[in-house]
C-alpha cells in the first residue's frame, strides 16, 4: 500500500533499511547469541542523525514526530527487534524530558542524546510495581539541595549503557501514586549501581538492567515537571511511546512474512516450491493481511498524535495491542512454513518469534491495555 508518506519520510525509511540490510541483517544472529550491545551499529545510526529524530530542533535535533520515530522503528526492527530496541529506548528515555523538562534541563541534556553521544533510558517497574502502579516503593527523600534516593528498577531496557536515566520515585509515600515524581539521574552518580544483566528469551542484543539506588543524592534541578506529577506524566509517555511498540511488532511481522515467502519459494517438496501449495499460499496471504492492517492502524495513531490529538489513550492501546498480537501470529506461522527447519537457529525465524512475544508484555500488557480500551469506549459512549 501507499501510506502517503512524504519525500523525507520515504528518505528515512529507505535509509534505515539500507543500514539494517548492510548492518544488522549480518550480524543479528551472533549478537542474538552473545547479547553483547550494539555499539557499532548505535554509532552508525548516530552518524546518520536517526537520534536527531525524536529531538526537538532549537537542542540540536530535526524535530521529527511520532510516524517518522515508528518508521525508524519499523524498518530496524524487521531485521532485528533487539538491536531496534536499543535505539527505541533511548527515544522513550527522552519523552519526559522533551515534553516536560525545564529549558536548562534541555539545554544540558539534549544535544547530547541527538547526536547519539549518550543514551537515554526510562525506569518505571519494580518487583511490586509492573501493571500495578501502587506498588511503587522507590523512594526519593527530599534533603536539602535535593533527593536521596533509594530501590531498585528492574528490566530496564538499555540499563548500564545508558547515561540518562528518568526515573520514577515517591516524593511522597503517603499520597501512593498521587506522590510520585520523575528525576533525571545520570549514569556516574555515587549511590547508582547495577544489579543483574538479564539473560533474556528475545532482544537478547538489548541491555535489560536492574538499577539500584542507595542514598544516591540528586539536585533539585533534576525533577521533571512538579513533585506529585509522576505518574501522570508516565501515563502520557506510554500515550506516545505505544505507537513505537506497534511499529517494532509490525516490523518483526514483516521481517518474518518476507522470510517466510522467500523460503517457501525455494523450499521443494512433491516436485514444486512449497509455495504453489494452497494450504502455504494461504498463510502467507493472511500473514500479509494482517501484517498490513496493523501497519495501516499504527500509521493512522502515529499521525493523529502528530497532529495533536489530545485524547489518544484508547487508539495508542490498540495499535500497540493488535500489532503485538499479529507480530505473535504472524512469527509463529512462519516457523510453520519453515517445518523443521524453522525450528533451528541457522534461520532468523525462530529468533523473530521470540522477539515477538515481549511485544505482549512490555509497555503494558495486552491484558491491561484491553482494559484501557474498553474504559476509552464506556468514556466515549458516555459522552455521545
């Protein structure tokens, strides 16, 4: 389909398909195997501008909106949905900064994320706190000149590589939620370490760390917004931040749908490629059917956030729900096609159907997120 895309997206687009063609495609299964970080192939997206992208242009960057960050997102991900990820995070570390940091905040941080000097990451769960906001316990003490703070994050994506952290912190423990506030931490702070790697089922080549603050003073300056304004603030990221966890579902359905016809074109069995079979045929042409209505769905919310919709929740949820759920399909029947074959490692599908199945879980879960689409839709029934 033509997706009316403009001349500089259609730029971007092709561009990242070159670099995951040349760059990643090669080397994606030994960094799958290894989850060693990606810094070669960060240091090319760098040298490209794609961290410009989600960065405003007065610090730096090209002030790009949510479809052009999805595009990125989508082509990466359709050779490797963790390589994809390293980048994506550093975009969802930077949210709360670009839409509620102060100027000075901006000025220092920002420039440095755009060039892809520094990578940003963003640390809201806890081992009591995952769909479950109130069960928040970090903690970030108000003392003179700033916070102490003390908890712990886990699976944070790009921990121990990131240099910027946003993080999610009570300011004030008997107000539960209402009481949390974001404060920007950097990588070098004494009392901020690193707890465990996780060895991962997918995006294994993405850095999942636990983060770990004891009596890790920050100044004052690195509150994001007003104490109290956390957990809104989070919200609203995840609003904007969903429409990239389609784009990364959509591109490992298509990554694997193309993987999957090509095989089936060179595969013979009874004397013909497995293609010509009726039963292939048509898993391969709902693979393609849903693979482009998720796309057309995620292209529509990305495009409604850059025009400025101000109620989103609902759409964000959806694109992020149905894509993870065909990205699931989708990989799942492309290891079919492949039979045996696609149940080793010496083929990429394998790999894209564990890549997908985080897809599910992170960024809310498709469970929860039902729950926030069904709420959108009373809301809205209400208001006809």
């Amino acid at each position: 389909m033509d997706h009316l895309l403009t001349e500089e997206q259609r730029t971007i687009k092709e561009l990242v398909r070159t670099i995951a063609d040349e760059k990643i495609v090669p080397v994606r299964a030994e960094f799958d195997e290894t989850g060693e970080f990606p810094w070669g192939i960060m240091k090319t997206l760098a040298e490209t501008d794609m961290f410009r992208i989600f960065v405003p242009e007065e610090y730096e960057g090209l002030g790009g909106g949510c479809l052009d960050l999805c595009l990125v997102i989508e082509e990466l991900s359709r050779a490797c949905a963790g390589i994809a990820l390293c980048y994506a995070a550093s975009s969802l570390g930077t949210v709360a900064l670009v839409k509620y940091g102060s100027h000075e905040q901006k000025q220092k941080y920002l420039p440095f994320i755009a060039s892809g000097e520094k990578l940003a990451a963003l640390s809201i769960t806890e081992e009591s706190a995952g769909s479950d906001p109130g069960g928040l316990k970090t903690t970030a003490k108000k003392v003179d000149g700033g916070y102490l703070l003390n908890g712990n994050k886990l699976f944070v994506s790009n921990g121990g590589e990131a240099e910027i952290y946003s993080v999610l912190a009570l300011t004030d423990k008997t107000k539960g939620p209402r009481g949390a506030s974001i404060i920007l931490v950097e990588k070098d702070t004494p009392g901020f370490t690193f707890g465990r790697k996780e060895n991962k089922m997918g995006i294994r080549a993405s850095s999942t760390r636990e983060l770990v603050f004891e009596d890790c003073f920050v100044p004052g300056e690195n509150l994001i917004g007003k104490e109290g304004q956390g957990f809104i603030i989070t919200l609203n990221i995840f609003d904007e931040s969903r429409p990239g966890i389609g784009a990364q579902a959509v591109g490992i359905a298509q990554g694997a749908l193309d993987a999957a016809t090509e095989y089936a074109k060179q595969r013979i069995q009874f004397g013909h490629p497995i293609i010509s079979i009726q039963a292939i045929q048509h898993l391969l042409a709902d693979m393609a059917i849903q693979t482009e209505a998720a796309r057309a769905l995620n292209y529509a919310v990305a495009r409604a956030i850059d025009a400025g919709a101000t109620k989103h929740s609902g759409e964000s949820a959806m694109t992020k729900v149905h894509a993870s759920d065909v990205a699931m399909k989708v990989t799942t029947d492309a290891v079919q096609i492949f039979g045996g074959s696609g149940y080793m490692r010496d083929y990429p599908v394998e790999k894209m159907m564990r890549d997908a199945k985080i897809t599910q879980i992170y960024e809310g879960t498709n469970q929860v997120l039902r729950n926030t689409i069904a709420a959108e839709i009373r809301k809205k029934r209400s208001r006809d």
